[in-house]
C-alpha cells in the first residue's frame, strides 16, 4: 500500500524534523520550501547544509510532535507490520 501524504503532514508529525536530525550528523537536510505561515509548502528537496542539530525549542516540539504521531498512529501501524 502507498498512500501519498502532503509536505505539511510530513512536516507536521515530526517525521522531517526526526529525519533531519538524523541527516544533520552528515551535513544534509530535507527542504521544505513554500509559502509557509499556513499556507502549504510546495516544495521537499535534499541538500547540503553548515547545520549540525536545532535548538532547543525546535528539539522540544520536534519529540512532542513526533510522540503525538506515535500515539495517534499506533494501532495502524502495528496493523500494518502485522499483516
């Protein structure tokens, strides 16, 4: 199953700022570019970067998010890696 999801979502889990704190370690991070300020972003590319980790407002909300996610989704993806 694929389903596609929207930048925003992606980026509102937490899953970009999870990703890039990955991607940060090797001086890359996933783009996302747009409008913004509640308008939709149009635009998620890989690219090089100086940045090495965020601050910690950005880490709190990043985890909040990110455990937000695991919560919301947890029964669909035990399903999922079940079936």
């Amino acid at each position: 199953m694929i389903a596609e999801k929207s930048i925003d979502e992606f980026r509102n889990s937490g899953l970009l700022f999870l990703a890039n704190s990955l991607l940060h370690a090797f001086g890359w991070s996933l783009v996302a570019e747009g409008p913004g300020d509640g308008q939709p972003f149009t635009r998620l590319y890989p690219a090089r970067v100086k940045f090495r980790g965020f601050d910690d407002k950005t880490s709190e909300n990043g985890y909040i998010n990110i455990s937000k996610f695991m919560v919301e989704n947890a029964p669909a993806l035990l399903e999922e890696a079940q079936s």
